[in-house]
C-alpha cells in the first residue's frame, strides 16, 4: 500500500501542468515558439523535442517544416495546434507527434474600437475580459446624445445584433465579451 501512495505522489510531480493560458486568436505579424514532442530522435534535439521559433506573414500563413505553407491566422493557439498536428499525421510525416503553440509577442496591440454617442470614442486596448458594457463605459459612457437601446456591435464586417445597455446593466449574463477588433457602436 506504501509503494502504491509513494508512486501516486511521485506521478503527481511528474505529469506536465496544463496551461491555462487564454485563447488568443492568432493574427498576421504574431510571432510564437512551437513544440514539436512525440518525433523520432533523429530529428528531435536533446530531449526528445522540436523547438522552433515562427512569425506569422501578412498573409495569415506560416511555412512549417516538413509540411509547407499552412494559414493559421484566425486560429487560438490550440486549434492551430490541433491542425498542425492532423497535417503531421495525414502526411505520415510523424505518427503521434504533439504540437504545443505558444504566442510570444503579438505584433499590433489588440483593440476595439468604441464610437457613436459616448463621451470619448475611440480605440481601446483589448483584454479577455473586456465586455460591450465595460468597452462603453471605458468610452466615457454615453453622451447627451447616446442611446442606451441602439448600442451595435460589428465583428469583422457584420452586425453581431444590436443590444439594449439598460438590459444589460439590469442583467449582466446579457453583457456579450468582445473580440479584439470588434467595433461597437451607440445610436445617437
């Protein structure tokens, strides 16, 4: 029984730890670290890995090793893994390799744009966390000319809808997240 509670303590020491990074989009001029483990020793170095170094072009396309030009841009950083790793795998390049993707430095900081009938309209930096109600109330809140019910959010050309504030700031499960770029836009 010893041996057994001895072993489980030793493997809790010595399964990796999951990240828990947030999903970043993955955009044109983004630069990240890729890992490549499950390879043969041949290609591998040291310990067992590939480690290389990328920059995504302005066409949204990386050129991977052994695989070619694959777009990305668009992609978190575990869906491109995940398709990084389908393309290893289909070609027969590796048989069970596992990709890791790691945003190092975004190339433009992140924003949403904020404009219509608040007091300060403009670019805002973008976080995770940034929501309609908070990008609004980052802007100044609306102006003497603003409405609270004609409040639209635009995500890469489309309408996304149109939102109520005064429901959102009575209930706030309703207050939708942004995405970097998006551009909200209050109804004068």
């Amino acid at each position: 029984m010893r041996q057994i509670s001895l072993f489980l303590v030793l493997l809790c020491f010595t399964v990796p730890q999951l990240r828990a990074e947030p999903a970043v989009t993955i955009r044109p001029g983004d630069v990240f670290d890729m890992r490549v483990t499950g390879i043969p020793t041949d290609v591998a170095i040291g310990d067992g890995t590939a480690n290389l170094q990328y920059t995504i072009g302005q066409d949204g396309i990386v050129n991977v090793p052994l695989l070619g030009k694959i777009k990305i841009a668009g992609l978190t950083s575990s869906q491109a893994e995940d398709q990084i790793q389908a393309k290893y795998v289909a070609g027969r390049i590796y048989t069970n390799p596992v990709i890791i993707i790691s945003v190092q430095q975004v190339q433009q900081q992140r924003s949403v744009t904020v404009g219509g009938g608040v007091r300060g309209p403009g670019k805002q930096a973008w976080a995770s966390d940034l929501t309609l109600g908070s990008a609004i109330d980052s802007a100044g809140g609306l102006n003497d000319f603003g409405s609270p019910k004609g409040v639209k959010l635009v995500r890469d050309g489309k309408i996304l809808g149109i939102f109520d504030l005064k429901e959102i700031r009575k209930d706030p499960s309703k207050d939708v997240k942004l995405l970097a770029g998006d551009q909200v836009i209050v109804k004068e």
